[in-house]
C-alpha cells in the first residue's frame, strides 16, 4: 500500500457568499510521485451526519501535492466543517464560513503578520483561534520568511528548536526552497489550529519572496542569487501552492488584490502593496553627503506625482471599488503603514547611530519641548522649535515613501464620503493613527496589528524593558496623528465592526520565547471609530 499522511493540516479560505477554498496537502512518505486522488466532504455539523457536498480531485508533485477544492453551492453566512480523505486516512476536520448576504449586525476579523518561524514560538496563532465568531481571519502579510539560519531574527531558534532543517537552512532561492519553507511552517501545531478554526483572507508582503520586494527587485536579492523574477515567480507559484487563495484567473498567480463584501456592513479591499506596481524604495543614503542632508531633492522625488506604491492598474481597480460599494465601512487589508510617521531628524539619525546619544534623554527633551509648544510656551527658541519641526519619515518603505499616491487615495476616500478603516502589517508593532489628508480633513483611521514572532521597535530603540513605556508615550506624542503604540510585545488585533462603531481591540501573549505563555494585556488598547462625515477619528471605546 502507498504511503501517505495528511502532515500540513487542513485550511479554507477567500470565502463567497455561495462557495470557499478548502485546502490540505498530502505527503508522500515513501517517495513515490504518482498523482493522489483525495476525496473532500463538507457538511453542516462536526460529525458529518448532514453531508451538503462531497467530491474528489486529485493533486501530484506538479503542485508539490498540495489541493484547493472550490467549494460551491452553499448558503449565504453559514458555518461548515469539511475534511478530506485518502487511503483509509481522514485528515483533521476545519471549519469554514461564507461570507453574509443582506443586511447584517456585525463582522469580526483576527488580523495577522508577520509570523517568523525561528523568531519565537507560535503562541499568537493560538490565541487568534481561541477568539469566537470570527468571520476571517486577515493575514497581512510576512507568512513566511526567507532567512537562513543565522539570518534576521534567529538568534534563539536553537534554543527554542526552531532551527530551520538541513536541506533548507540556508536562503530561500528556488521553488523547491520555496515550497519546503511552508512545507516547515505549516507543521506548526498552533498554525494548523487557526486554518482549522476560521476562512483565511491573505495577502503577501515582501519576505513571501526576499525583503523589501519591489516591482521588480530587492534589497534582499543580490549578485549570485539568479534572476530576480524567477525568483519572485517561483515565490508566488509557492505562495498559491500553499495558501488558501483564490487566483484572480486560472493562470495568474501574479494578482493577488479583491474584493470580498460582508453584506451592507463592511467592503474589505485587500490590496497588494508590495509587489505589482510598486516602484523602488527610496534610500535616506542617497540624499546625504558631505555638505549634510539634500531635504529639497529628497522632498521633491518622495512627492513626485509619478511615484506609486499601487500601480496605475491597481490603484484604478481600488477607486471603483470605493465609488461602487454601498457598504457602511470600507476597509483595505494591506501591508504597510499608512499614517504619516514622521518623526524628528535627530531622533532617527540617533536610531541609526545607536550608541551614538542616550536615547531617553534625548527623547525627554524632545517631548518637552514639543508639550511646550501645544501650550503656546512663547519662549521657545527657533533652535527648539526646530529639533521637533525638523521631521522625516521613519520608514520609507510604508506609504510614507509613496506620498501623493496616499494623498489620491485619502482624497478619493474622502471626495466619495466612505467611512474609511487601513489595516496594516509590517512593522511587527501595534499602531493607531488617525488619518487625514494633507489640508487637515479627516478621512479616516488606521489599525496596525503587532507581529506573531518577529522582534519590534524594542530591537532598534535600544532600551531596557522598564523604559519601553516611555519610549512609546514619547513617539506617541511626538508624532502627529498617531494614538497607540505598543513597540515590544507580539500579538494579533481583533477589529468588530456595526453599523455603529468600528473598533480595534489589540491583544498580546507574555512571550513567544518559552512554551508556556499567558495572554497579557497588561498594555492592551481598545479604541474605536464612528461612522460619518464629522467623526472618522479615533476615540476610547466606551
């Protein structure tokens, strides 16, 4: 008899009102490459005693045995379990959701990135699939990373058994690297446990190919790594091999942006702000030289009407959208940053020079003088008011690197009256901001979800645990528009929306670097938003 086992778990996802993906993978255990047929069963209960759908379909080494099942005809709103079967094995049952038709009371994502599998132990995804009445489950981002050992963030992964595998420790470059890096992290127990519970709706960043992707290169893509495209090819190939995703066509696994409508409730755009359109990141470095910083050229490129993080294609596709949808609230899951985190030169020179300055001096200075002036203080001096007016952005890789792009799409957001929610990645902190376009009007607010595993801003700042706090309460005052930050802790943000409220509720775990783990939220933040032209900013939930 052939040897196979269903190692990878079961997952279903981009949910419709009428169908979802149902995925599982089946392992060759005796290296026999033949095609698999696997049989797959959807019913309304647990035990499977009221079967809705079955079938079978079949998979081979062409896919890396990985299998996607559309499953159609099924009822708007409405709960499922499903598994699949081969060889007289049964694979773990799921449970799936589609999406809700009409006019309904409330829709609940968990929100998701980030998840670094030698960083830190996957506690997160755990506690994400505790959360009830999930709807989805938004995965922003950053699944995977393509690190080898002794890479970014794997300091600990020995000691946390978290090496990455001999025949795939090093940089992932291929398919075959590609494919075995999910391969990896899907035998993840915490991981398997959350595509079981809920329908994933995800989206890649750059580290699904190498760090800092754009268009058509990478920071992390170097001389003697190939061709940048076969790489990133090959990248997405594993990326729809392995993802619960629906393809925008039957030979297209380059577009990854749609739309999914929860009713008259909530229209979620889920965008690819990494990959498509996106145009190279500009370096701080190319605008410095010996006579100091070149704020008139950089100034000028970082708001060039030309530069676009979207694509022309991309950013047409998301203006229609928000003119055709009737829904209350209009949320973009996306990758980066969308608020404008702009913080004092000196403060990110000194971030780039640790050592250089004591940070927390320097920062006690830099809130004094800014709470001075929000009172009105006249004896500032130009010198001081120029240390906090000074300002760059702190990540030119978030939207902050693509401004008049943002300032089109605020203003469309804004020019439509659409209550407007960005959800974002990226930076493995948990952030809140208000948004506004550049003359002041409020459009709308941003949620920003801690990572999984990688290590956040406490990696860069340079600060003892005790001082974190003060660290966030600074940045939070010294830029503007900015609510909520919490720059140490993993977790995941939990955001319900009604007809009422839009609301953001961050949760974190004690620590991803030891097996047992409490939920803490100690520094947690609920905040919310209201819906209509005279609200769209952030407020304390009641």
């Amino acid at each position: 008899m052939r040897g196979l086992a269903f190692e990878h778990g079961v997952a279903s996802g981009d949910p419709l009102t009428d169908r979802v993906l149902l995925w599982t993978r089946i392992t060759p255990t005796d290296g026999n490459n033949a095609e698999v047929q696997i049989g797959w069963e959807i019913a309304s209960d647990s035990a499977f005693t009221d079967l809705v759908h079955s079938g079978t379909a079949s998979t081979s080494a062409a896919r890396d045995f990985t299998l996607k099942v559309d499953a159609q005809n099924l009822l708007p709103g409405t709960s499922y379990y499903f598994r699949f079967k081969v060889a007289g094995l049964t694979s773990p049952v799921g449970r799936c959701k589609t999406l809700p038709a009409g006019s309904i009371e409330q829709v609940r994502f968990a929100v998701l990135s980030c998840s670094n599998y030698p960083a830190g132990l996957f506690h997160v995804y755990a506690a994400a699939a505790a959360e009830a009445e999930l709807d989805a489950v938004l995965h922003l981002g950053d699944y995977i990373y393509e690190y080898g050992n002794g890479g970014y963030a794997t300091e600990d992964a020995a000691a946390l058994g978290r090496l990455l595998p001999d025949d795939n420790a090093s940089e992932i470059l291929s398919l075959d690297d590609y494919r075995k890096r999910y391969a990896l992290y899907r035998t993840d127990e915490n991981l398997q446990l959350l595509h079981a519970s809920a329908p994933f709706i995800a989206v890649w960043d750059d580290h699904e190919v190498t760090n800092d992707t754009w268009r058509n290169g990478a920071e992390n893509h170097n001389d003697g790594e190939g061709d940048f495209t076969e790489r990133k090819l090959a990248a997405l190939q594993a990326y729809f091999e392995w993802m619960p995703v629906r393809p925008a066509s039957a030979d297209d696994e380059e577009t990854i942006y749609r739309r999914f409508d929860f009713g008259d409730l909530v229209s979620l755009h889920m965008l690819d702000t990494r990959i498509i359109g996106r145009d190279e990141q500009l370096n701080f470095a190319d605008y410095i030289s010996a006579t100091g910083f070149d704020a008139v050229r950089f100034s000028a490129d970082v708001s060039d009407t030309n530069r676009t993080l979207l694509g022309l294609s991309q950013l047409d596709w998301l203006q229609t959208q928000l003119a055709t949808s009737t829904a209350t609230w209009q949320v973009l899951g996306q990758q980066v940053l969308m608020g404008r985190m702009l913080l004092p030169a000196e403060m990110l020179t000194a971030l780039q020079n640790p050592g250089a300055v004591d940070m927390t001096t320097m920062l006690t200075e830099l809130v004094t003088i800014k709470l001075r002036q929000q009172a009105g203080d006249p004896t500032l001096t130009a010198a001081e008011i120029a240390r906090i007016e000074t300002v760059i952005p702190y990540n030119l890789d978030a939207w902050d690197g693509y401004a008049y792009e943002r300032e089109v799409l605020l203003g469309a957001a804004r020019a439509l009256n659409q209550n407007l929610v960005v959800l974002a990645g990226d930076t493995h902190n948990a952030w809140a901001n208000n948004l506004a376009t550049l003359a002041g009007d409020a459009v709308g607010v941003e949620f920003a979800t801690a990572s999984v595993s990688s290590p956040g801003l406490e990696s860069y700042l340079g600060l003892s645990e005790a001082q974190i706090p003060a660290a966030e309460q600074a940045i939070t005052t010294l830029v503007d528009g900015l609510q909520y930050l919490n720059a140490n802790q993993r977790g995941y943000l939990l955001v319900t929306f009604t007809a009422e409220e839009a609301r953001a509720d961050w949760r974190f775990v004690s620590t991803v670097k030891a097996t047992e783990y409490s939920i803490d939220n100690s520094r947690a933040r609920s905040l919310r938003t209201l819906p209509g032209a005279g609200n769209r900013v952030l407020v304390p939930t009641a």
